[in-house]
C-alpha cells in the first residue's frame, strides 16, 4: 500500500463531476486507453466478467450513437465514446479460463468446483425461465429454514447480477478519466434497441451505460455539485 493515500484518491472522486459540454479538441487515446484498463480491475460477481466495452471511434457509428443517446449534449460534443455492456450468458467466456487458473494457482477444491459446478447452475434459467421457476420455488422452500440467496432464479435477476458488476466497472472509468484530469458523464439516457443496433449486439446483451469522455468546456455543468445530507442516506444501525 505504499505511496497511496486517502486525500489524493478522495480528491479524485470529487474532481470527478458529470460534464455536459466538452470542449472540441481531441482528447489523447492513451487517456482512455488507461480507463479501460482500469475498467476491467473492477470487482465483480464470481469474476465472471459478463461485460463488454466498446470505445466508438467509426465515425458513422459514432454519429449514430450520438443519435441514440438522444443527441444528449453530452454525447454531441464527448471527444470519445464508449459503451458499457452486460451480459449474463457470458459467464461462459470466462468459465474455463477461470477453472484453469485455480488449477495454476493450485486453489483449495472448493474454488474449482464452484466454478465448474456453482457458476453454470447460478447463470442458467433455462427455457423460458423453466429452471428459473424451480429456482424460485426451491429457493423459497429452503429459505424458511435458512438464509439462501432469493434473487438470482429468472433471467431478469441474471441480467440485474451482470448490470451490477458492469456498472462498477463504469465508475473505475469514470475516475481513471478524472484521475488523468479528464472530464466525463456517464449516460443512461439512450434507446437501448438503437444502440444495440448501432453495436450489432446480440439479444442478452444489455446496454448499461454509455460514457461520454473528453475536457470539460469552463466548468462543463450549469450546477455546483449536490449531495443531500449524508444523515439521510448514512444509517448507523
Ligand atoms: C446511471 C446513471 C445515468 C445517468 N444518465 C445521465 C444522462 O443520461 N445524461 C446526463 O446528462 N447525465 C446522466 N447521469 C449523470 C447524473 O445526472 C449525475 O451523476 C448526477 O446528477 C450527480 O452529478 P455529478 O455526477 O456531477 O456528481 C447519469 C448518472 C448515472 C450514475
């Protein structure tokens, strides 16, 4: 933990600011290069990483997107782009990676098993949501007798597991954008089925976030930051 401190990363945080107006110029591709790979280090559940990323750079794509994004102003003048995608059906990506890497690092049994065994059966809903109802019943059954974890049965449930992981995986963006003394505003206003057609996505992919990126224009926003009182959300309990 050398060299790390809490007033620089907490600095961070609150340099960060959602921005709606960048200025024109190009903003360098190491930057993002940079927020990307500090994207993919957010925590996530089972490491399974059902996320994709997708930084817009063809500029009929990106016209496109803009459009999809409502022509938010945000998206018009964002120097780059990229958008954040989840998953659940791609558990099946990183599924053997990951057994094979507790083989290399010679993981207690349990490790492995809970990714051969566990993962898929947790991933899966089956037809129609037909194993996702035995799920939902067995889970409910038991859960009378002992803690069992309720919502992970439909594929609605799949998607929100995913959309969890991939939306942590935008905030490390965001503040590897704002350590690097860049700007961004993170954007769910958009048409989901616009952009999944702009990207060719497939039907289980979700849309969570597009991120605008690039140098705020003054200070970017027409408010002071906000927050309402920590009282209120902060519970001591
Ligand atoms: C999930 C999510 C969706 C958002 N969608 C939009 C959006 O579509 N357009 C926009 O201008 N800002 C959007 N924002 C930014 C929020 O409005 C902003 O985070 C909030 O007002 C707090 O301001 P701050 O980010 O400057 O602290 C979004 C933020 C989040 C986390």
């Amino acid at each position: 933990m050398n060299g790390l401190n809490y007033p620089d990363f907490f600095n961070v945080v609150r340099r960060r600011r959602s921005i709606r107006k960048f200025t024109s110029e190009p903003i360098d591709g190491a930057v993002v290069e940079r927020a990307l790979k500090a994207a993919v280090w957010a925590p996530n559940s089972s490491n399974s990483q059902t996320w994709d990323f997708y930084w817009v750079q063809e500029p009929t794509k990106k016209a496109l997107l803009v459009k999809a994004c409502l022509s938010q102003v945000a998206a018009r003048s964002a120097s780059e782009l990229i958008v954040i995608t989840a998953n659940p059906r791609k558990w099946r990506r990183s599924n053997q990676q990951l057994i094979d890497w507790t083989e290399r690092e010679h993981a207690p049994p349990i490790v492995k098993k809970y990714y051969s065994k566990l993962v898929p059966f947790v991933y899966r809903w089956g037809w129609f949501n037909s194993l996702g109802l035995l799920k939902w019943i067995v889970s409910r059954v038991m859960g009378l007798f002992m803690p069992v974890i309720r919502n992970q049965c439909f594929r609605s449930d799949l998607e929100c597991v995913a959309i969890k992981s991939a939306a942590l995986a935008a905030e490390n963006l965001v503040l590897a954008i704002a350590a690097q003394d860049h700007d961004s505003c993170m954007m769910e206003g958009f048409d989901e089925a616009r952009v999944r057609k702009v990207l060719g996505l497939g039907r289980f992919d979700r849309v969570v976030m597009v991120v605008a990126i690039g140098k705020a224009l003054g200070n970017g926003t027409w408010n002071s930051p906000f927050r309402i009182p920590n009282s209120e959300v902060i519970h001591r309990v």
